[in-house]
C-alpha cells in the first residue's frame, strides 16, 4: 500500500512531457506530411533561425562594451566566426527548410548552436550572462520543437560545452574553487529552465493540438455544410423543376378537361336543335295528322278508332312535352338570353312539378350577370345535384340557395333525405361519377365543390366560384 501510495504521489510529482512538433524523423517521407503541417514545420525553423541571428546581435553588443578586448587576432577570430554564424542562422534555418525539413536537422541544428555560442562568448570574454541567456535561449528553443527527452538532451550538451569550455576561462583558472558554486548553480539552473520549459510547453501543445482539432472539426463541418447547402440546392432545384412539370401537366389536364367539357356542351346544343328542328317537328306533324284522322273518325262513327286517335295524340302529346324538355336541359335557352337565375329558377319549378318534392330557390347578394363559363358550370352542377335527389335521396324537401359575395359565387343545394357515407364504397359506385363531374366542372371555373352528407341526416352540396373584382358584371332582376 506504501509502495502504490508512494508510486501514485510520484506521478502526481513527475511534470507533464511533451511529444514536439510532427518533425519527419529518419525513413519518413517528408511529403507524407500535409501542406498546412508542413508550412508550421518550415514557419518554427525560420523561429529559431530569428532567436540565432538575435543571440549574435546580443553577442557583437557585448563585444562592444567589453573594454578589454582589444587583441587584434581576437578581432579576425570574432569577425569570421561572427559573420559565419551569420551566413548558417539564414541558409540552415531559412533556405535549407524549404528542402530538408526533419527531426535530425532541428536537433543539428541547436548542436551547432550551442558550440557557436560558446565560440562567440569565449572570444568575447565571457560574459557570463550573455552565455546564460544564450544557452537558456537555445533550450528553450528545443522545448518549444522537439520532445522532452530531447530537450533533456539539449541541456546535457550545453552542460557539456559549458564545462568545456571552463578551462579556457582565466577566472576559473586562477580561482577555481571561488567560482565552483557559480559553475553548479549555472549547470543546475540549466537543467530547471529545461524542465520548466518542457513543462510549459506540454501544456503549450496540447493546447496547440486541441485548438488545431477544433480548427479540423469545423473544417470538416464547413465543408459538410457545404456539401449539404449543394444537396439542398440540387433538391430544390429538383422540386422546382417538378412542381413546374405538375404546373403544366395540371394546366395541360385542365385545358384538356375545359376541351372535353366544352365538346360536350357543344354535342348537348347540337343534339338539342336537331331535337328540335327535327324529332319535334316530326312529332308536331304526326299529332296534326292525329287530329286530321280523328276528325275523319267521326263521320265513321267509330268509338273503338276515337278512342285509339285519341290515346295516340295523348301519347304523342306527352312524347313532345318531354322531348322538348329533354331539348331545354340539353342546351337551356334561357341560360344564354337571360342568366343563371332564371334558367336555374325555371328548371327547378319544370323538374319538381307535379312530383312529391317541394323545392325552392333562395337568391341572396347583389343579383349581376356572371361569366358564361360560370353560369354554365353552376347551371350544370345544380342540374346534377337536383337529379341525384330525385333518384336516390327520397327526400321531401330540397333547397337551392345562390349567394353573390364580393368576391365570389356559392351555390348550395340540400336535401333532407336519407344521405349516404361519402367514403362507403356503395355511394361512390352510386354518386361518384357525378360527384367527379361537378368538381371538375368547378375546378374548370377555378373553384371547388364539397359534398356533406350522412346517412339518414340529408346531403348538402356546395360550390363556391371566386370572381374578380375587377370583371364586368351586369346587373339583372331574377324572373
């Protein structure tokens, strides 16, 4: 239990490492990395090739205050390794990153630093403190690039050329023991500028990753918004295209509908004159001759002959009457001379007289003349519906009532007989053809009909036509 509690207080204690920049190492492709990856590579090697070029800057300043150099073959010696310092800080870490760009080239690269720094303090004098900054610079320049142990690496190297480089010093030489605290101090505190450093810079990258995932995250996002906004584009431009084709298919249906409907006015009206030019002038002709012949039965003194003239005229009368119904709902007269009201008002009294059904017709609104395409579409949508009363309502009572709004016709005609379930099968096989042809006769004229109705409850059919304001309507008293 020590020994794990022991264990766990040092993990606790152990400072967090870092794992460095992506740097190819050996064996790897450096193309293997992406362009982004790469640029941040190149654009931390240049980093350092800066912090190497200020070391030097720094250095020739210290040259300049140090009063006692004034050795003129330390000068040479300053001057050449000044100027090479120089010349690798911009072709090792400003042209070379553009070809070579690896884990060993950064570790390289801080090696030769710290020997050039170390060569430029000792021919300087050593200032000791620009040799502490200088190295503490150059390790935390491999923290910041490369992985904990290299950084450990990088201070057992400067150590190294430090302690190197201590017996060309004459201070220490005369006084060693003097300047033994300084030296270990120096060594230690190079050690902890590296593990602060390491430390600050685990954390530094982690960041670095988290925000870089973030960044790839909404990327990835963007470009699936992207690619989703290029769908939806697509679809919609899909969906338009399709509700431009059900546009014309349904004018293209209602043009052909509005064909069909107006051949079949036409066939009625050609129908109705041949009726009455013909087939009741026919019948006209046969009861004058009725008349004739029953005129001559009388000076034959024939009761059985009267009385068959006087069936066949009967009949023949009768044939007339519902011919020349037949011709007036065929094609009504009076729809096109006078108007929807009094073609509807007169076939509702021609239909319900002399039968058990008592109708009426209610007129509400500003009386005018409507469109003919509307008169006619209503005229035969209350033809229908009367019709489907008489054969199959039973009913006693039926209602026709034409309202005139502003803005639109409505036409409603009920019943009060037995009803029948819309959606039932045997209503539709009863009433549905005629149903269908009153919307589509409304749908024509731009409106619509709905059918209510239950059984035993009565049934109630409704048309409602819109109008424009703005069409030239005549006004007209009903008969």
């Amino acid at each position: 239990m020590r020994t794990g509690g022991l264990q766990a207080a040092a993990e606790r204690l152990r400072p967090p490492s870092s794992a460095g920049l992506s740097w190819p190492r050996r064996g790897e492709d450096t193309a293997q990395c992406g362009d982004e990856e790469r640029a941040r590579l190149v654009h931390y090697d240049r980093l350092m090739g800066l912090a190497h070029i200020v070391a030097v800057a720094l250095a020739l300043m210290a040259t300049l205050v140090h009063l006692d150099f004034t050795s003129g073959n330390q000068t040479d010696w300053f001057g050449a390794l000044l100027a090479t310092t120089l010349v690798f800080a911009v072709v090792y870490h400003f042209v070379l990153p553009r070809v070579w760009c690896s884990h060993t080239k950064v570790v390289l690269g801080l090696v030769v630093d710290a020997a050039l720094v170390t060569g430029v303090v000792h021919l300087t004098g050593y200032h000791m403190s620009v040799l502490v900054f200088l190295y503490y610079l150059i390790v935390i320049a491999a923290s910041l690039t490369l992985e904990t142990g290299a950084t450990f690496a990088m201070c057992a190297v400067i150590s190294a050329c430090f302690i190197g480089s201590l017996p060309f010093d004459p201070l220490l030489v005369h006084a060693f023991h003097a300047h033994l605290a300084h030296v270990v101090l120096f060594v230690v505190s190079v050690w902890l500028v590296g593990l602060v450093s390491a430390a600050a810079t685990s954390q530094i990258h982690a960041a670095d990753r988290r925000l870089l995932d973030a960044l790839r995250l909404q990327r990835e996002v963007a470009a699936a918004n992207a690619q989703l906004s290029a769908e939806l584009a697509m679809q919609l431009d899909a969906t338009r295209a399709l509700a431009g084709s059900l546009q014309r298919q349904r004018a293209e249906t209602q043009r052909l509908a509005d064909m069909v409907i107006g051949a079949q006015e036409e066939e009625r009206g050609r129908v109705a004159r041949e009726l009455h030019d013909e087939a009741n002038q026919l019948l006209a002709a046969l009861m004058t001759s009725v008349d004739t012949a029953e005129a001559l039965s009388v000076d034959a003194d024939n009761p059985a002959l009267r009385d068959t003239l006087a069936r066949l005229r009967r009949l023949a009368a009768a044939a007339l009457r519902d011919l020349q119904r037949i011709a007036t709902e065929l094609r009504p007269p009076a729809l096109d001379e006078f108007g929807l009201l009094p073609a509807l008002t007169r076939h509702v009294r021609e239909r319900t007289e002399g039968t058990d059904l008592d109708a009426d017709v209610q007129i509400e609104g500003r009386r005018r003349r409507l469109p003919a395409a509307v008169e006619l579409a209503l005229y035969r949508i209350a033809q229908e519906a009367l019709a489907n009363t008489q054969k199959h309502a039973m009913a006693r009572r039926m209602h026709v009532r034409l309202r005139f709004l502003p803005d639109a016709v409505r036409l409603d005609v009920s019943d009060d007989g037995r009803g029948f379930d819309p959606a039932a099968a045997g209503g539709a096989e009863r009433d549905g053809l005629g149903l269908a042809g009153m919307r589509e006769r409304a749908s024509i004229v731009g409106g619509g009909v709905e059918v209510s109705s239950r059984p035993g409850g009565g049934t109630r059919v409704s048309a409602r036509v819109p109008l424009e304001r703005d069409s030239a309507l005549v006004e007209v008293v009903a008969s």
